[in-house]
C-alpha cells in the first residue's frame, strides 16, 4: 500500500517507476489529472504501465493506493 501523498519524484526514485512530471507533484495529484475525478475506494484505474487500486479515500482526496505493474504479478505496496 503506498500513501498517495508520496511525491512523484520520491515514488520514482524508490519503487524505480517512469511516471512523468507535470502539473502534479504527489501521486494523488496524478492520478486525479489522469481521471478527473475522486475515485471510490476500489476503483481501479490503469495508466501507462501501471494499474492502481484505490485502498481508501475520503469525499476530497486520495488516501492509499496499491500500485501494480501491468502484466506482472508483483504488486508495489
């Protein structure tokens, strides 16, 4: 499970992840500009190379996130 307050730099440093910058600088922030909304817990939303499953959020922000790589079975949490 990774806090989707993990900044973007940070998160690609650790987990050795490519997600790019932009007008962004948490995961959380990613992910709602990639899909424009609040996700409900268990949404799963796929980008690039990657799946997210929303682990909990509240009505106004992301909370925790499982992050996996497509195609592999290895989540990142």
């Amino acid at each position: 499970m990774i806090n989707a307050r993990i900044e973007i730099d940070d998160l690609n440093e650790s987990l050795n992840t490519k997600i790019p910058d932009g007008d962004y600088e948490t995961l959380a922030g990613y992910l709602l500009v990639k899909i424009g909304h609040i996700p409900k817990i268990n949404e799963q939303i796929e980008i690039d190379d990657y799946r997210f499953i929303v682990i909990s959020a509240s009505r106004r922000r992301i909370q925790h996130v499982k992050m996996i790589r497509v195609g592999t079975t290895n989540p990142k949490d």
